[in-house]
C-alpha cells in the first residue's frame, strides 16, 4: 500500500462477506486465485501492521424471516463453517 495515497488515519479497508461458504464453493475462485484465503490474510495483515482501520461485514439473516437464507441452505446444506 502506498502510504503517500492511502493515509492509516484516512483510509478505512472494508471486508464484506469474506467467509469460507462464500468463497470456497465458487470455482472461479479457486481456479483463477488458489491463493486467494493467503492472499487476503496477507494483505490484512501488512494493513493492520501499518495502522489501517479493518471492518469487516457480513450478513446475518434471519430463519424464517428471510427468503435467501432457504436458497443458501438449498444450494450449500445447513452444515456450514
């Protein structure tokens, strides 16, 4: 990260839904960036050893108040981590 661009104080980097289920079912995934779990601890790493603020999102749904999480379940089991 180039400290003259990106400022520690300035910069916040935002994870959204970097979570296992998310990335390690999609093939394209695995086949274009096999590294992509390393990849991604790395980077968060040098960030946080160079005082960048982190957040990371995820979305929590709700059984039986939300439509998706029935598909997600259908598509990936409810046995998940």
């Amino acid at each position: 990260m180039n400290s003259e661009i990106y400022k520690p104080g300035e910069t916040a980097i935002i994870v959204v839904d970097i979570q296992t289920p998310f990335y390690s079912g999609f093939p394209g995934i695995s086949d274009t960036n096999p590294d992509f779990p390393d990849s991604i601890r790395k980077f968060l790493s040098a960030a946080r050893e160079n005082g960048f603020r982190i957040c990371h999102v995820n979305q929590e749904s709700l059984s039986g108040k939300d439509n998706w999480l029935e598909t997600w379940y259908r598509k990936n089991g409810r046995d998940w981590v």
